[in-house]
C-alpha cells in the first residue's frame, strides 16, 4: 500500500509543493507549502478516526490532504482540478490501487468552496480540514498597513482548532479572534462560504457544525 510516508519521502511531490507556494507568494497569497498541506493532512486523518471510520481511509484522507494544493505549481486557477490530475499521474507511478486513486483524486478534485462538494467520506474530511486552517502564522506579508482584507483575516486569528466529537457527532471549529485587528463580520465577510463548505461536508459525514468564536457560538 502506497503510505503518507511515501509521499513525503517523494521529491517530486516535495519540489511541487514547495514551487506551488512560491507561485502563490509571487501572487501575494497566504502560505499554502509544507506547513499548510503537513497540517491539513494530519487534521483529515484526524477527523475521520475520530468518526470511527476504516484506518485505511483516515490514511488515504491524509494522503488526499497532503497532495490537495500541488495544482497551485500550475495555476491557482482550476488548482483543485489540475491538482486531482496530477495526483492520479503520480500515485499510478507509485502502484497505488485504482479505487483508492479514484477517492483521493474526487477529494482533492473537490475541496474547493468554489465548485467543490463532498463526493465522498475523505472529500468531506479535507474540505473541513483544509477550510478550518486560518491562522496568523500563514500571512506571509510582514507589513501590516499593506494588508489586504484576506492577510487582516488571517493576521487576526490567533489560535484556530477543529474540534471532533465521535460520540455526539458533532464537528466544532474553535477560533480565537483579535477583533480590533479584523472584526468578527468582517471574518464572515471573506469566509461565509467556506463555513457553507464546512456545513455541507460535515452533514455528508453525519455530524454537526459548529462555529464558535471568541467563545460565543455563532453557528
């Protein structure tokens, strides 16, 4: 079976990865590299052990969470489509099984609040896992007075957790929010529909929702 590991190990996954993100910054986005797919990674896995599913498939939500971003090294436009095609390229050189290639390419080809919906359990997982990463430590722009509205978001968030409760299913991401940085409307303003991507996925795995900010749960 073709493993996390195995992937990190990979350098041609390490140099796409790595590329992507310089890409971006050129562009003047937030940090998606290592840091950001490591994290998203680790976080689907978590999500779906914690609902009780298959080890295997925490493990190949971890894989999708890894590879989602590598089609930002071709254009951030499409990134989640080109992405899915590059993922199914490189798991095909790594013998991975058809089917499993077959989930983690509908993941990664549908975690973007754009255009995506949870195809599946591990689709599901990433867009909450990958929609749930806002955080200060991901503004690359030192220079606050150049902020725009998505650094000002970002900036603002000083500790930002996804929560999984298997036995009450019930999925509650937990932000810590400096307001006089980004007001919390402000926050929605920009992510409303990312919080609708998060809805939507963790109701395909049966569980509930929860916004909460500042302690004060807003949904």
């Amino acid at each position: 079976m073709v493993t996390l590991q195995d992937l990190r190990n990979d350098p041609m996954i390490r140099t796409m990865i790595a590329k992507g993100n310089d890409h971006l910054g050129v562009l003047g986005y937030t940090d998606h590299g290592k840091m950001h797919v490591s994290l998203v990674s680790d976080i689907c896995y978590d999500i779906l052990d914690q609902l009780g599913c298959p080890q295997r498939e925490a493990e190949l939500a971890a894989i999708a969470g890894y590879l989602h971003d590598i089609g930002n090294v071709i254009n951030r436009l499409g990134h989640s489509q080109s992405g899915a095609l590059l993922a199914m390229t490189i798991l095909r050189r790594m013998s991975m099984d058809p089917v499993e290639i077959a989930i983690v390419a509908g993941a990664i080809g549908n975690h973007d609040e754009g255009n995506g919906q949870p195809v599946n359990r591990v689709a599901a997982a990433l867009i909450l896992a990958d929609k749930s990463h806002v955080h200060r430590s991901r503004v690359r722009n030192r220079d606050i007075a150049t902020f725009d509205i998505h650094d000002r978001v970002n900036y603002a968030v000083n500790e930002s957790i996804l929560r999984v409760n298997g036995e009450n299913r019930v999925i509650t991401m937990d932000l810590s929010i400096e307001t006089e940085i980004c007001p919390v409307m402000e926050y929605f303003e920009i992510f409303l529909t990312r919080m609708l991507a998060c809805k939507r996925a963790a109701e395909f795995l049966n569980t509930r929702f929860e916004l909460t900010i500042n302690n004060v749960r807003l949904l």
